[in-house]
C-alpha cells in the first residue's frame, strides 16, 4: 500500500456547527485503527455503521490526501471535534533475507516511518521546550518530585526546583480579602505606628477608659458647664464652702422639698387660678356654696354633667324643639309613637326606606292588578317562548318558541326538534363559500367571506372544486353544517347555495275571481264534459314554448341537451422532478387544445402555472414545470372552449431534490491482495433516505460486497482467487426514496509486490 505522505500536521481541530456530521481528514493514514477522534475530552468509538454521535465511520485509509469521518449523528454547536492520527510505534514487515523483494511492502514501511516521525513532531509542539532563539543554554531537566511544592526556576536561572511551599500560599490566598482591606488603609497604619508608645498607656489603662466611657454624657456636660460664665458646679462647689450652707439646710427638710416636688403640678395648677380663688372667697359665694353641696345636689349634678347630657340640653334648649316637644307630648301621639316604635314596625320601616323604586311602583299599582289577575295567562307565555343562545332542552313541547340570539332567528319546536319558524334564508338564496384546509369531513360556521352556513334542512345544493354534489355524497339535515361521505383534501374550494322556503297564504275558494285554481280547489263533479273535451292547443296558452341551450321548443315536443364534458387527470410520467424545468406527460381524458395546465401544492393552497404546454391528442398533453418548492402537487387542466376544468384526485407529482456524491469518482485506491476488511466507504446525500447498488456485476469478481444503506465497500479476500494486480473498475448507483438516482464510476486496485527487482544475499 503505496501512498504520499505530505508535509501535513497529523492532527486537526474542528469546532462543529450544529447538526454537523462529516469532518475532513487531511493527512494519509494506513488504517481506520490509525485514526483518534474526540469530541472535547471523550474518545468517540469506530463504527463502519455509526447510530449515535459517539461513533463515527471512516473513509480515505491508506489513500493519499487523506478522506473524512462521519458521526453518526449530528454535533452540537461548538463541539470541538478533535481528529489525529496514532500509528503504533513499531516494524510491522520484515524483510526476507533471500528471495523477490517486496517494493510495495517496502514503500509503506517507509510511508509509516514519516508518518511516525511526523507524531513524534506533532507531540513536541505539545511539550514544553526552549525556544530556538534562546540566548543562554541551561538544563531542563525536572528534579525528583517533592510534596506540595511549586516548581520555580533557581535563584542562579539555571535550573528548576521545588522550594515555594503550597501551603503558605494557600494561607495567604485565604486571606486575600484582608490584605485588600489593609492596602486601603495603609495610611492610617503608618500614623497608628507613629504613636504606639501612647497606644500602649492606653492599653494599660484600658478598665479606667472604659468607666469613663460609660458616663462620657454626664462628663461632657460637667465640662460644658465648667465652661460657662457663672458656672452651676463653680456655685455649689462656693456654697459647700461657706459655715452655713443653703444646700445643707434644703437636705435637712428634704422630706417635705420631696412632697411639693411630687404635687408640683396641682401647686401649679392652683397658682395659676390666683382670681378665681379670689373671687370665692366673697360671703354670698360660700353661701351658695353650702346650698350645693348638700349630698342630693352633688349627686344630681354628676348626672347632669356628664358631657354628653350638656350636649343633648344644649340642642333640646332652642325655642323650636322646645314648641316641638310640646307637639310631640300630647297623649294620642305618644300612643301612635308607641305603636310605630315595636321592633316588627321599625324592621319593616328600614326595608321599605331601601325600595328605590317604590314611589314608581306604587304610581302603577293598576297595572300590577292587571297581572296578577292574569298570571296564569304571563306564565304560559313564559313556558310558550324563550331567549337563548342555544336550543333548549327541558320542559319542551310542540308549538314551543324560542329566539336563536346566535343565529338570528326565530324558532319552533316540532315532533322532530327545533326548526326555522320561517325560512332560515333571507329571500330565495344565500351562497357561502369554504377554502379546505386539511382533511375534515364537515364544513360548518363563518365562509371565506365571513357569512355562517344556515339552510332550510334538504334545501341546499353543494360543489367540490366546481362540481356539484349528489344526495350519496353528503348529508345535509341539520341545518348549520354540511356531512361528507368522503374526506376533503387540504386545497378543495366547497361552494354551498342554500336555498329559502316559503308558503303560499290559504286562500278561500269562493273569493277567487281570476287566474288558474289548484286541481285540489276544484270540487269533484263541479266541472261538466263540455268544458274538459278536446284538448287546449299551445297558441290559447300565454307561454306555449320554453327556450333551452337558445333554441325554442314547444310545449309537449322534445329536446336532446348535450352532456357537460369535463377533462379528467389519471396520471403523470415522470412522477417525480427536481427543481429545474422539467417536461412532464399528463395522461387523462378529454383535453382541448391548448388547455391551461397548473399545478396545487395542497399544503399551502399555491397554483403554479406550467410554463410551456404541448398537445398530443384528448388523452395526452406535456406540460414544463419549474417548481421551487419540494413537494407533493395535484395537477388540474383547464380546456379553452368551456373553461370546465378536472384536477387530480390525490398528490400525483412530487418535487424532490436528486441525490448527490459526496465520494469523487475515479479510483478509491491500491490495496494488498487478500486483505481483509473495510477498503472504503462511499458517500452521498439527498432530502430522503439513499441506498448503493452496483449496476456493474464487477464487484463480486473481486471478492467486494457493497452495502446498500452505509455505501461501505467491504471484503475478506480482496481479488479473490486472482494472485496478480487487477484494476477493478465498477459503476454505483445512488438513490434516494423519490427514485431519483445518480451513478458514478469507481476502481479500485489489488497488489501483490514487486514481480521483478533484486535479491538480497
């Protein structure tokens, strides 16, 4: 196995985008075993049939330029997708001393030589090491290991050691935040150093400051005080200093200096109504005085002086209340006051005081008789008719009315349900229109114009895409919703005309002066055979021919009217296109030509028009479409002379992309006779599942098996039972699930050394 080892770094880095399955390989490797793939920091594992984004196939072993692998599922976005190359480091071929000399074998251990030599550079890259231009030399050799210690470079720069202790600069790191603290203040810590003789006398007396510290209020205050003029201290000190002392005087009665001090607010009190005292202390004021101040007077007064019997005397005092109570105080109205003040009377007074409406009530009492005269007749109506928004459902019998606030309309309850008093169509017809989208089986509510489907149950003609419907094809009994026997399809247009209903007044006979009667008014025996013989000639009738398909025809004669024909569309050849502009056979009945061709993508309701048509003949046309949109699409076509048009009953075109090679045509490399296992992998994609298949039978000759769903190319005895080089050339289809295919062209060649050459002796 002969390849071209370039001047490539073994290894490449890939940060993945999301979903990302293939990454290139670009540089030669032996085997798909020489090869390591990482996501991040997990080792992914091979698989020539990857399921999973843990395993990955690969192609390229032993080709020059390298080739690829491939996950087995997609990557998440920034995986970092690692791929290099591990060649075991050892001789896997040993020359024989004598005999042919195996060139092949010799060029790839020399291949794998470089490729090994090409690791060995990949991995210093890796390795910490001096810098060419380094301007001194020293010795990078580590010294033996030492616990907890940080390497360093020696304090001569020559060499490495292990002397900075792990566990101090943890104990630092672990206080780091005080270190911030104290840089901040670093100021304050030179000026505190300055002083420390005195911080240390203070320390000493530190039991004494904090006495002093207790009390610091009243020591400022002594000192506030000692500053003033006249000093409070200065005085009682000077006092404290003479033979007889005032302060020593006021401690010897302080007893009593306590009893003012408690009563101090009534002393207070009293000095500050000096004249009143004053003035009671008159001869006729304690006269009157005494006249009070019987036990009886006190008492009475402390009844009458509570602060709320002054108020009320205040407000009773006026002249008017005084003439009112005199009103009041007659003996007939303290009776009715009586009477009016049970507890029954003054509970019936307060709900009668919160009727609002009781003066209109009683402005109407007439006609509340009236009703309760009738209230029979007001209950039946209310049994009779009903408001809702929906039917009722209790207490219904026939004849029963109720006003659909939904619908708008009046409604009568019949033996077989609710129904239209009248008809639910306002005038003779009322048109709706429906846009399908998915696949129900009834149309019912607000149209495409916003109108709610309502007809007279059995009055209503309905059309599918143009069409109108039999009775076999839907069910329309209910009123408000159309039932089809069949599924619409997404894309259908349902057109419904309802159609109003009505009844001619009853006449009575008698008064009937005019005009033709109804057979049924007509009395048996009432007309003789005189006036029934012969028969009525079409020129004594006022309209005595109808005009059909423009031509006239008389009354009793006879008329051929011609059947609609309509285009149908049965199939399409081919049924599957790609993007580009595409010719395509429609197959069907009954075109024109030239009829207009389009195509429906049912899932967004979209026609396309076909760009060019050809007409072969009523059953054959070819239309070129160029459809941007992968999809399934109906086919319709349209004939120039009526306009009647026919579409496909299902999805018979399908727009899909074709499938494409990833793997280059041409030869996929040279490899040992007999050998074993996988010799490559083909690869290709499309917007469906692909499979591989050889359309070639030269695959089998050369002892290779194809694999239909991975492409992979695998054999256990690669040329079989031939012993010389072969060039095996072969053709693989790709295909994809719309049938869409692609072939390409491979080789691939065995090798079994060198056939001329020396010997080594």
């Amino acid at each position: 196995m002969a390849i071209t080892i370039s001047d490539t770094e073994p290894r490449v880095q890939y940060t993945a985008t999301s979903g990302q399955t293939t990454f290139a390989v670009n540089f030669e490797f032996f085997t798909t075993a020489d090869i390591k793939v990482y996501n991040g920091t997990t080792l992914l594992t091979y698989n020539a049939s990857p399921s999973s984004a843990s395993q990955y196939s690969v192609t390229g072993a032993g080709v020059s330029g390298g080739g690829s692998i491939t996950l087995g599922g997609g990557a998440t976005l920034n995986d970092k997708i690692t791929i290099f190359r591990d060649l075991a480091v050892a001789r896997s071929t040993d020359f024989p001393t004598s005999g042919a000399f195996q060139i092949d074998s010799l060029n790839t251990e020399l291949d794998k030589i470089i490729a090994m030599i090409q690791q060995v550079e990949r991995d210093l890259k890796f390795s910490p090491r001096a810098a060419s231009t380094t301007a001194s030399t020293y010795n990078l050799t580590f010294p033996e290991l030492v616990a907890n210690k940080f390497l360093t470079v020696n304090s001569s720069g020559t060499a490495l050691e292990f002397t900075q202790d792990v566990t101090n600069v943890n104990t630092v790191a672990g206080i780091a935040s005080n270190i911030v603290t104290v840089s901040g203040i670093a100021a304050n810590v030179t000026t505190v150093a300055g002083v420390h003789a005195n911080v240390t006398t203070v320390a000493n007396n530190i039991n004494s400051v904090n006495t002093v510290a207790a009390d610091i209020t009243k020591v400022i205050a002594v000192a506030n005080d000692l500053a003033e003029a006249v000093s409070e201290v200065e005085t009682v000190a000077d006092d404290l200093n003479e033979t007889t002392s005032e302060i020593e005087v006021v401690a010897g009665a302080i007893t009593n200096v306590d009893n003012v001090g408690n009563s101090i607010a009534n002393v207070n009190s009293v000095a500050g109504k000096l004249s009143e005292i004053t003035a009671l202390s008159a001869s006729a004021v304690i006269t009157d005085m005494d006249l009070l101040g019987t036990s009886a007077n006190v008492t009475a007064m402390g009844h009458i002086g509570t602060s709320a019997n002054v108020t009320a005397m205040g407000l009773l005092g006026t002249s008017a209340n005084v003439t009112a109570m005199g009103h009041l105080g007659t003996s007939a109205n303290v009776t009715n006051m009586a009477n009016l003040g049970t507890s029954t009377n003054v509970t019936n007074m307060a709900t009668l005081a919160g009727i609002s409406g009781l003066g209109s009530l009683a402005a109407a009492h007439a006609a509340v008789s009236n009703v309760s005269s009738n209230l029979s007749a007001v209950q039946n109506f209310a049994d009779v008719y009903r408001i809702s928004s929906s039917a009722p459902t209790s207490s219904l019998n026939v004849g029963d009315l109720y006003f659909d606030t939904t619908a708008n309309e009046l409604k009568v309850y019949k033996s077989s349900g609710w129904a239209a008093a009248g008809s639910t169509v306002n005038g003779t017809s009322q048109r709706y229109t429906y846009n399908i989208t998915g696949t129900p089986t009834t149309v019912s509510g607000a149209d495409a114009n916003g109108n709610t489907l309502a007809y007279d149950a059995g009055y209503a003609d309905v059309y599918l895409n143009g069409i109108r419907l039999s009775g076999a094809d839907i069910t329309i009994t209910s009123g408000t919703s159309v039932v089809f026997a069949s599924a619409l399809a997404a894309g259908d247009v349902v057109d419904v005309v309802a159609y109003g209903t009505f009844n001619v007044a009853s006449v009575n006979a008698t008064n009937i002066d005019a005009g033709t009667l109804n057979i049924a008014r007509i009395a048996d025996g009432s007309l003789t055979n005189a006036k029934l013989a012969g028969s009525i000639a079409n020129n004594k009738l006022a309209n005595s021919a109808i005009t059909i398909n423009g031509s006239s025809v008389n009354l009793g004669g006879s008329v051929t009217i011609a059947t609609e024909t309509r285009p149908t569309v049965s199939s399409v050849s081919p049924s599957t296109i790609t993007n580009d502009a595409t010719n395509v056979t429609i197959t069907g009945t009954n075109f024109v030509s030239i009829p207009q061709v389009e195509a429906l993508n049912p899932s967004t309701g979209i026609w396309y028009q076909a760009n060019s048509i050809t007409f072969t003949n009523a059953t054959t046309i070819v239309a070129n479409f160029t459809l941007t949109v992968d999809a399934s699409y109906k086919i319709m076509v349209t004939n120039p002379d009526t306009g009647n048009s026919g579409i496909s009953g299902s999805a018979i075109l399908t727009v899909s992309d074709a499938p494409t090679w990833s793997t280059a045509a041409g030869s996929l490399g040279t490899f040992a006779g007999n050998f074993s296992g996988t010799l490559a992998t083909l690869a290709g994609s499309s917007d469906s599942t692909v499979s591989y298949t050889e359309t070639t039978s030269n695959l089998t000759g050369a002892g290779v098996t194809l694999n239909s769903s991975t492409g992979a190319l695998t054999t256990s005895d690669f040329g079989a039972s031939s012993t010389t080089p072969t060039q095996y050339n072969f053709t693989v289809r790709l295909q994809d699930a719309e049938g869409q295919y692609v072939d390409r062209s491979f080789s691939m060649t065995s090798s079994f050394g060198a056939t001329g050459g020396g010997q080594f002796n």
